[in-house]
C-alpha cells in the first residue's frame, strides 16, 4: 500500500532508488566488515584456546 500522498508508481520509484542509495555489498567488504573480522578473531582465539589448553581429554576414548 502505497504512503499518503503518493502513487503506487512513486512508490515503486522511491524503492528502486533507494537500492542505488544502498547497493549490496561486495564479499570482500562483508569480510572486510570490522563485525565479521571480530566474530572470525574470535573463533581462532577459541579455537587456539581449545588446543593449547583442551577443557577435557579426547584422546582416552574406548
């Protein structure tokens, strides 16, 4: 439903435009984003904790 005032076509041409104001981004800058760097930084941070100092033995399996 279009907003008061406007037409259905405004309204279509007002939603076409703001897909030019915000295109979508590239898969080089969602990782270069800094909230995807931080959640890969610390995934390798746990991953490195796991290693160097594992919450349980898994190598005593039967």
């Amino acid at each position: 439903m279009p907003l008061a005032g406007t037409t259905i076509e405004q309204e279509t041409v007002s939603r076409v435009n703001h897909l030019e104001v915000f295109p979508m981004p590239n898969p080089i800058d969602i990782f270069l984003d800094p909230v995807t760097l931080a959640v890969l930084a610390m995934s390798a941070g746990l991953f490195v904790w796991e290693r160097i100092a594992p919450g349980r033995d898994v190598s005593a399996r039967n």
